[in-house]
C-alpha cells in the first residue's frame, strides 16, 4: 500500500468514527430537548397556582 492509499483508509475510518460521534451528540441533544420542552411545561402549570396564590391572599386580606 502506497501513502496515498493509506492515508485515504485512515480519512475514511475518521470519517467513520465522526458520524458515529454526530449520531450519539445528535441523541443527546434530542433527549435534552425533550427534557428542556418537559420542564417549560412544568413552569407554564405553575403560574396559574401562583396567581391564584395572590389572588386568594389579596380576597382574605
């Protein structure tokens, strides 16, 4: 094997290993996201009880 085609065969295992790379960052980010998109929900559920919280402390007043 010349250098040419050595080099071609370690480009194309590093190509390899970075897609496999990419392919674990991108389930990452997607699990992230679904975590990120449960917690806004969560947040969103809270402002009406603390709304209601002043509203009822404001009437009993």
């Amino acid at each position: 094997m010349d250098k040419a085609e050595e080099a071609l065969v370690k480009i194309e295992m590093h190509e390899r290993e970075c897609a496999l790379r990419m392919k674990a960052i991108e389930t990452r980010l997607d699990s992230g996201a679904e975590q990120f998109k449960r917690q806004e929900r969560m947040l969103l559920a809270i402002y009406p009880f603390i709304l209601g919280s002043l509203v009822f402390v404001e009437y009993f007043r």
